[in-house]
C-alpha cells in the first residue's frame, strides 16, 4: 500500500485575498506531495507500508526520523486543508463558542492565544486547538510533529491546527507571521472543527 495525495476540497484560489492561490498550489501540489513521496519511500518494504497513517503517527517515538516527518507532514496537511474552506471565517457558534468561552473566556483570547502559540514557535511548526481530557486547550509542535503522537510535549486530539511554516506564507506575507496568522480566521471552517470537538468529546 502506498500513501496518496488528495485534492484539495476547494479550488486553490477559493481562500484569495487570505491565502493565495500561488501559495496554495505550492503548498498542496510541491510540499505536501513531497511528504507523500517521501513517506512512500520511506516505508516501502518494510512492516510500516500497511499501517494506516494515524498509527504511524500516534508511534511517532518508535519509527525513523522520515517516517515521523513525512508521515506527520502527510496527516498534518490533510487536516490542514479540511480546516479551511471559501466563506468562512467569522465566530463560531453553538457548543464549540460555548466550550471556547469556557476554557479561553471568550473567542478574542482563543485568537490571542493561539496567535500567540504559533509566533514562540521558533522555527517550522504547527499552533493547535485540542481537546485534552474533554477540555479545549491551546499547544504547538516543532516541524511536523503533532499533538497525536507519542512523543509530543502536550497530547491530545486536534481540532484545528495552523501551519506556521515559511512556506504557508512568505509569497504574500513575507516575514509577518503575524499578519498571516490574523488573516487565517477569515478562512477557518468552523463547522469542520465543531464536528471534530463532539468527536473528541
Ligand atoms: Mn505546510
């Protein structure tokens, strides 16, 4: 079995002016096909090529270096584009606003706080909303780490992550992280990340 890389759910220019379309098509169609090929051929003949993806990644401590980061970079990008989707944005509503204002206080502090988690995040990495013991917490991971894997500092089950790789958004917003991530929630779907909360719950 090998890995494959799935259309994008929406045309690559579908999140303009927020994310652009150059960017995405790079994004999707050079890095995240990369991560595929590289996962293919790092597993190819060994006991890992007929594991599902999330069990790879959920023993990110006991596979090689290429596996935990392809295989991360492979489901960290899927989750990505599923995250996102042409008018969004806004508030979220109904139970997910309800368990953001309950842990962060309101949807404003969730914003800062997770602006806040992928600008320390030295370097290429991910910023992350999970649910954590039935609760929304905030954490991030370095390189294409992730929250599911063994090995990660703070674990849970994402339901939202923000890629804060140069490569997500130098095209457009060269060095200003900050402004890349401040336009990230005009394209969030919420009702994507509602559904993986009632999930997880
Ligand atoms: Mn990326």
């Amino acid at each position: 079995m090998s890995f494959t890389l799935s259309p994008l759910p929406y045309a690559y220019d579908a999140l303009e002016p927020h994310i652009d379309a150059q960017t995405m098509q790079i994004h999707h169609g050079k890095h995240h096909q990369a991560y595929v090929d590289n996962l293919n051929k790092a597993i190819a003949g060994t006991e890992n090529e007929s594991k599902p993806i999330e069990e790879l990644v959920a023993h990110a401590g006991s596979i090689s270096a290429a596996v935990r980061n392809n295989g991360g970079g492979h489901w960290n990008h899927g989750f990505f584009w599923e995250s996102m989707s042409a008018n969004a944005g806004g508030a979220p509503t109904g139970k997910l606003a309800e368990a953001i204002d309950a842990a962060f206080g309101s949807f404003e502090s969730l914003k800062e706080k997770l602006a806040a988690a992928g600008m320390t995040r030295f370097g290429s990495g991910w910023a992350w909303l999970i649910v954590k013991e039935g609760k929304l917490e905030i954490c991030s991971t370095p390189n294409q780490d992730n929250p599911l894997m063994d090995i990660a500092e703070v674990k849970g089950t994402p339901i939202l992550g923000i890629d804060v790789w140069e490569h997500a958004y130098y095209l457009k917003y060269q060095n200003k992280r900050a402004d890349y991530l401040a336009a990230f929630w005009h394209v969030v779907n919420w009702s994507v990340v509602e559904a993986r909360m009632n999930a997880a719950m």
